[in-house]
C-alpha cells in the first residue's frame, strides 16, 4: 500500500514538474560527453551544473565509445523548472 502512494505521489510530482517547465523559456549548452556506456541500453554521461547525469542514446551509426568522447559534444535543449530542477526537452550530438 505505501509504495502505491509513494507510486502515485512520485507521479503526480513529475508531471508537475514537466508542466510547470512548458511555460518557461528554453536554454541551450553545449556539454562534452564524460562517458559511453553500451549494453542493454545505451547511455552517454556528462555533466550538467557540476552534477553528472545520464542520457540514452541510439547508436545507430555504430560509432565506438573513444569517437563519442573524443569528437562529440551534447547539445541541450532545457528549461528550468520548480525545486530547482531542469527539464531536458530535446538533445543531440554533435561534432566538436
């Protein structure tokens, strides 16, 4: 029962955030990308604010994990959010 309210209670406090944030301007930045992780799910790492973060990524032009880090960056498209919280909208990588 309490991780049904814990469930719901998380739920209810994300979707205020993702709301809260389509109504603020968007930002964009430019971050290098610290790590490459494939596997079941493939994930770039990098940091954000002086927090590390993950994103997934479809590798679907089979590059290996030296070529991401070393001739990539991640383009973010974010706004800020309640809680002091961003809402990442859009991203991709792009050549340095």
């Amino acid at each position: 029962m309490a991780f049904f309210i814990f469930i719901l209670l998380k739920l209810a406090i994300n979707y205020y955030t993702v709301k809260s944030a389509e109504e603020i301007i968007t930002e964009e930045t430019k971050v290098p990308i610290d790590n490459f992780v494939s596997g079941r799910t493939d994930l770039l790492y990098f940091y954000f604010k002086d927090k590390r973060y993950s994103v997934h990524y479809n590798n679907t032009s089979h590059l290996t994990r030296k070529e991401i880090i070393d001739k990539y960056t991640l383009h973010i498209v974010y706004s800020k959010s309640i809680f002091d919280t961003y809402v990442i909208k859009n991203y991709t990588i792009e050549i340095k």
